[in-house]
C-alpha cells in the first residue's frame, strides 16, 4: 500500500470517493496546522475539507456538513504513531 494518502477521500460509503481499506488504516486530516477529527471529506489538489457540523442530521440522515478552504495536509495515523513510539 502506497504511504502517501488519496488526494480525495469521503467518509461516506455512497460517495465515488470512498475506500473503506483507506479508512480501516486510519488517516488523519490537519486544516491550515490544526488536526480536526470530524473531516467528512477532503481535496488536497482543490484544497477543502467537509467537516461535520455537530450532531445535526439532513432529511435523509447523512451529517450536515460545512466546507472549509484552506490547506489540506493527509497523513497515515499508523505512520505518525510509529514515529512517535521511536522517539
């Protein structure tokens, strides 16, 4: 498996840009520096992130989501935690 992310991910099972192995890994998502655990979905290339506005559902029970732009910066968490237990 490849040690770099996707340049677009999704959360969602019915998007074109899920990979359910992907998210199994673990890949963590840093926005302009700061590490958010409530990414529904990221670009690198476009630079965004669709983040989860709280516990707030749509009519047809997806999270409502809010669109960020910024810089987007995708890492492995296995990798990250491997880097730490090192030091």
């Amino acid at each position: 498996m490849s040690e770099t992310p996707p340049d677009r991910l999704a959360a969602n099972p019915n998007s074109p840009y899920y990979d359910e192995k992907l998210l199994e890994r673990g890949v963590g998502v840093r926005f302009k520096g700061v590490e958010k655990t409530n990414v529904e979905e990221y670009c690198v290339s476009e630079g965004w992130v669709r983040l989860s506005a709280g516990k707030t559902l749509d009519r047809a029970g997806n999270p409502m989501t809010v669109k960020l732009k910024g810089p987007v910066e995708p890492y492995f968490r296995d990798a990250a935690s491997e880097g730490t237990a090192e030091a």
